[in-house]
C-alpha cells in the first residue's frame, strides 16, 4: 500500500498567498534577477511600495497558484507565464503600467565591479585623479597589473591619464577585478529586465517591451513610403494617394495639351515659357550655350545702338540746340 505523502502547510500557505496576489493585479511581470545585488533588489522594493509586490517563490508553488487562479478566473494565456518563469527569476504583481514598470527598473540601474573571471562586454576605463590609496605595494599592482602610469602626489597614488584597460571581449582575470574594485572602477551596468509580462490575459514578451522605438517609427516610416509609392504606381485611390493622383494627372494632361494643335488663351505663360525653353535647348546644341529672351532683346537693342553713332550724336546735337530756340 503506497503511503499517502501530506503536503506541508507552509506550502499550501504560500500558494494560497500567491492565489490572492493573483487576483489582487492585473499584471504580471517576471524578472531576472540572476547577478542581481540583494541590495538593489530592495532599494527597487522600497520604490515600488504600495504600488507593486516583488515575489520570489518556487517554480513548481507558483505553477500550482497559476493552475488555481486559471480554474477560478477564466482568464487567457495563464500558461504561458508558467513557460516564461526561467531560473533565477522573481515575479512582480503590479496594477501599474508595465511600461511605467520598466521605467522604475531602468531608473534603477546600478553601476557594478569588473566581474572576475569573465568577459567584459564593455571597454573598461581608469579615469586620471587621485586614486585615495597610500603608496606602498598596491602601486606595483597598477603598475604590473592593470600597466597603469601612475605617480606619487601628496602620499597618495595618482592615476597620470585616462587609460583603458580592458577592450569589450577581453578577459578580466581574478587579480585584475580586485585592482580595478579596490580603485572603485565599476564599469558594468545592473539592470533589473522584465523578461515576459502577462496583464489581463494579454501577453507582452520582452522583444516588445524593450523594443527601440526610434528604430520602430524609421522602419514604419519606410514602410509606410514604399506602400504609397507602389499605390500611386498601381492608381489606388484613398486619402494618402489622392492628391497626388490629381497633380500627376494635372501634369499629364498640360503635357499632352502642348501637343495638341489648339490654343488654350489661359496657358499663355505655360506657351511663352514651353517657347523659351525649346529656344534655349536649340540654341546650346547649335551654340553650345542657353540665351535667355530677356538677354537676347538685350543684345538686339544695343546692336541697333552701335549700328548708327551719327545718328545718336545728330540726335543729341539737335536736342541741344532746340534748348536755345
């Protein structure tokens, strides 16, 4: 006979607990909290009082409150924050924004220690200054470790330049991290992510929360351009395409209205330019230069002019001598 197995009631006390905070708020956001400080975690809490519970709980407690709540509520695409609670992870139970809820977490963002042993995703840099740290052996290790120039101001040891010690991919190795803490080099960001959030039977995963929205609009932009292009290659009419439908048929019909062997009085500055125009393309390819009418009327006057200077200086004398009667 197999022998029934009681659950504790600690653990039926913390479903139930976790049931009524899923029927509390509307929204569900889990979180990485994997290399998270214990102390940013609870600055974030302090911030969020009474507008948000940050609960850490075991997968398999949080699987059977989510089962219950779906039982009682009804509501949609419960299971899917069950797939989404990875290791290492904390749910938040809010009846805030979720993206008001991320704001909170990016404002919260810490700066931390070189990690020992790992991979730098960032470059990491030494500013130039005073360093605070007596003379004495640390300055062979910024010297031998981190090739650090250094020089000795005031007792103390001073950093000559800003200098980058590690490039984004590079190792940082255990002794190099204790340097870099002890000069108070916290080049890494630690950043609270939401990494799925559940809110009213709506899912947003974490590609849409954190999803560059500058980037977004140029895309949409784009989108938006290549549509409009086609439409108006195609002749869809709506309100995007229809005024310039009318303009790109406006100048069809003046095109082939030069064509045609009529005269329409209202186009007579459309004819006189159309004139110049043709003038000028048969002047430069007769010529190899354009003459504009205004220049060339120009021209003709003061040939006329130079053509007869008796004339001009007759008429001047005459002009002058009528003064005297």
């Amino acid at each position: 006979m197999i022998k029934r197995t009681e659950i504790p009631q600690w653990k039926i006390d913390e479903v139930q607990k976790l049931v009524d905070l899923y029927k509390q708020y509307k929204t569900i956001a889990i979180v990485k909290i994997a290399g998270i400080n214990d102390k940013q975690i609870q600055d974030v809490r302090k911030k969020l009082r009474g507008k948000a519970v940050i609960k850490m709980s075991k997968k398999s407690l949080q699987t059977r409150a989510i089962e219950i709540f779906k039982q009682e509520s009804k509501k949609t695409n419960l299971d899917e924050i069950i797939k989404n609670i990875p290791p290492q992870s904390s749910v938040v139970y809010t009846n805030m924004d979720i993206f008001d809820l991320k704001r909170v977490f990016i404002q919260n963002k810490w700066m931390v220690p070189a990690k020992p042993d790992e991979i730098t995703p960032v470059d990491i840099w030494v500013p130039e200054g005073d360093t605070g740290l007596p003379t004495g052996q640390v300055i062979s290790e910024l010297n031998m470790t981190l090739k650090l120039p250094t020089r000795i101001q005031n007792d103390t040891i001073w950093i000559r330049e800003n200098t980058r010690t590690h490039k984004a991919g590079d190792l940082v190795t255990i002794k190099q991290a204790s340097v870099l803490k002890k000069l108070g080099v916290n080049p890494l960001e630690s950043l609270i992510n939401i990494h799925f959030a559940w809110s009213d039977g709506e899912v947003i995963p974490e590609e849409v929360l954190y999803l560059d929205i500058v980037a977004f609009q140029k895309d949409v932009l784009s989108a938006y351009m290549n549509a409009r292009t086609i439409a108006l290659e195609l002749g869809v009419v709506d309100d995007d395409t229809l005024e310039p439908l009318i303009q790109r048929a406006h100048k069809g019909a003046i095109a082939l209205l030069f064509e045609l062997p009529i005269f329409e009085e209202s186009m007579l500055e459309d004819y006189i330019c159309k004139a110049e125009t043709n003038a000028n393309v048969l002047h430069a390819n007769i010529f190899g230069s354009a003459v504009s009418a205004t220049s060339a009327s120009s021209t003709s006057q003061e040939e006329s002019k130079s053509e007869d200077p008796e004339k001009d200086d007759n008429e001047e004398s005459v002009g002058i001598g009528g003064l005297f009667g």
